[in-house]
C-alpha cells in the first residue's frame, strides 16, 4: 500500500470536471494515491515533467494492463530499445514531411467535401457532424484502413477508449472493446494485400514495408486508432467551443494578432484531451516523500500539469496569447505523442480556417446545452451550432 496521501474523489463529480479536484491535489498533496481510481497520482508539472522520463522506475510496460490485454502489445506499453524501433518503424507514417508532402492535402479535401455538405443547413451538431467524420476519415488514410466507413473508425475507437478505461471491469465495456478489436483485425486482413501491391504512406504499409511482426502490426494500428481519432475529433470541437464563448479570443485570430496554431496548442493546454498517461512501478523509488514499490501503478495526470499555477499564469483561462511551452498535452518523455505533427496540421492548418472561412456568422445554438466530461480522455459530447450562411470553397 502507498504511503502517499490518501485524497478521495467523487467519481462521477471528477468526470463532469476534473480541475477544481486537481488543482485541491496541487496545493494539499500533489502526489496522492486516490482509492477510487486505485493509483497513486502525480498533477504537478515539473513532477510529471521529470519523472515521465524515468523509464527504469515509471515503465510502460505493463504486461496485465487493460491496454496489453485488450489491444495487444504496442509501441506506447514498451520502453527503451523495444519502443525506439517500433516507433522508428512507424515514423516515416507521421513525420513532419509527410503530414507537409501527403496528408494535408487529403485532410483539406475531405473538410471541404464535409463542408460542401454541411454548408447549407444553417445549423447542426459540429462534433458529429464535422469533427467526427473529419477525423476518422483522415485516420482512415493515415492508418491504411481505408476500407472501413468513418462511424466504425470513430465507434471502434470509443470502444478501445472505453476498454483501456474500465477499471471497474464493467463487462459489457469489455465486450464492446473485444467487438471493435475484431473488426480492425478484418479491416487489416483485408487490406494486407491491397497495400502490399500498391505501397503508400499509411501506417500499415510503412509497418509491413519494415517487416514488422504482424502481432505488432495489429497493435500498433490499434494504438493509432484509440487516440488518434479522439484526440482530434476532441480538439476541433473543443476548439471551435472555445473560440465561441470566447469572441475576444477570435477577433484576435481574424485580426492577424494570433495564429490557428495557437489556438489548438492553447486549447489543448486548457482541456487537454488525454488528460492521463498510467504508467507501472517497476523498482523501488522514493520521490517527493513518497515510496513506490514494484507493481504500484501510477497516473501522470496531464490535464492537471497544464493548470499548474507554478507554470501558468491564470491557468483556468483561456488565453490563445500565452506562452504554452510548458504544456505537456502531448507527453513529456520518449513516449512523446507520435501522431502530434497529424493532429496539429489537422486542426490548426484545416479544421479551424475551414469552419470559419465556410461558416458565416457561427455561433452556438442556445437551444441545447453543450456537454463536455471524462479525466483520462476529456471532449465534447456535443456542438450545437448555427449560422446565416456559406462561403464557397
């Protein structure tokens, strides 16, 4: 048992909005062991910060973790040499050039198709309507499944999400997340030989290309899949939330005093949309008056290192001007976020000028509340939105 402090959390109270809980663990005991989530939790910055990094004591690698065991053994639950070569492997996928080269001129094509269709309602749910197919298309190229339809990438996802999450060990979560596992294994199966005949830049090409093992293969573009099509779909709702509530914030935009990448990376600061990392103990360690022990299991609270008052001035503000440089919304150590240079061209280089280049005069639907929960994964459940009319592409 942990001798860290014990802070107790109302579940469903930390779901609807974790901060306030997070930043009572900054002040009174920033490393806790929380009974309810059976961790011990880490939620100061510079702690995340440093600690992440230690692989030889917080490691990734977690054998009878929901994440190995639902979705097989992937690139983000290895460490060292093991993880460097399976992220090698995958890279030339997701690299800087090739988001520049190849994806964000798909990314563009499907926003304005999305938006084409949209345009002349006047009125919809965003999140489902725009981010939601917008994201799970362009995951559909970038992972090479692109013989699926987009509501099976997004429900597949939410599965794997659901599963990797259901430490209460909810059965019917588990079923759900066995059925979406399944279906990429066919989606894969069937793309195997499309794409060994015509090599691309998707994940599943550049993986077979470097002869990974096809057990590995399978896990790694589950991994894709399971954050790369929340983390987007999230943040361009979210951002678009943002931005609404927040006119001062927009003017500054369409002023030219600010860019749409400040906006995502500020957004993504605020309400980071994977808001925790668990990782599991593997040796003794001391730090900050803590003992760990092997087996312990740990969460790098991400969404409460981004509110830090120590590294942010106003934290709970949304302020598209700050200096996010401390944000860790994308990891700190060598499990930095591989899909982040995709995420950042997706909503900052496409999504948000697309919407508010096509949408004329968008505001929100006050007819229906926005709803907005989770702590480990944190979005949007809903954008209901309007506007006066369209631009054309």
């Amino acid at each position: 048992m942990s001798n860290a402090p014990h802070f107790d959390i109302d579940v469903p109270a930390f779901w609807a909005d974790p901060y306030p809980a997070l930043a009572r663990m900054r002040r009174e005991a920033p490393i806790a062991f929380v009974p309810q989530l059976g961790s011990t939790v880490f939620t100061r910055r510079d702690d995340i910060f440093t600690q992440e990094k230690r692989i030889d004591v917080f490691s990734s690698h977690q054998p009878a973790g929901l994440m190995n065991t639902l979705m097989g053994h992937n690139m983000m639950r290895k460490d060292g040499d093991a993880h460097m070569k399976e992220r090698a492997a995958m890279f030339p996928s997701v690299s800087p050039r090739t988001v520049r080269d190849t994806w964000i001129r798909q990314f563009q094509a499907h926003a304005d198709r999305i938006l084409d269709e949209l345009a002349p309602r006047g009125r919809t749910d965003l999140a489902k309507a725009f981010a939601l197919p917008l994201s799970a298309e362009c995951l559909k190229d970038i992972t090479g499944l692109t013989n699926i339809r987009f509501q099976d990438m997004d429900a597949w996802s939410q599965a794997m999400i659901d599963g990797i999450a259901n430490y209460s060990g909810d059965k019917a979560v588990e079923a759900r997340c066995h059925a979406a596992t399944a279906g990429i294994d066919a989606a894969i199966d069937d793309m195997v030989p499309v794409v060994k005949k015509h090599p691309n830049s998707s994940i599943l090409s550049v993986l077979l290309a470097a002869a990974q093992p096809m057990e590995s293969v399978r896990a790694n573009i589950k991994l894709a899949i399971s954050g790369g099509q929340n983390e987007p779909r999230d943040a361009i709702s979210g951002t678009v939330w943002a931005l609404l509530t927040h006119p001062d914030q927009l003017a500054l935009v369409r002023a030219g005093k600010a860019k749409w990448l400040d906006v995502f990376e500020e957004y993504a600061r605020w309400i980071a949309p994977i808001g925790m990392s668990p990782r599991r103990v593997a040796r003794h360690w001391s730090y900050g008056g803590v003992d760990f022990e092997p087996e312990d299991r740990v969460f790098f609270m991400f969404g409460s290192a981004n509110r830090d008052e120590a590294c942010f001035a106003r934290p709970d503000d949304f302020d598209i001007t700050r200096d996010t440089q401390k944000s860790i919304a994308f990891g700190a150590g060598p499990h930095y976020c591989a899909g982040a240079f995709a995420s950042r061209a997706m909503v900052a280089d496409v999504a948000l000028p697309s919407i508010f280049k096509r949408l004329n005069g968008l505001r929100l639907d006050h007819s229906e509340p926005v709803r907005i929960g989770g702590w480990a994964f944190r979005g949007l459940l809903n954008l209901p939105v309007m506007w006066d009319g369209a631009q054309h592409s």
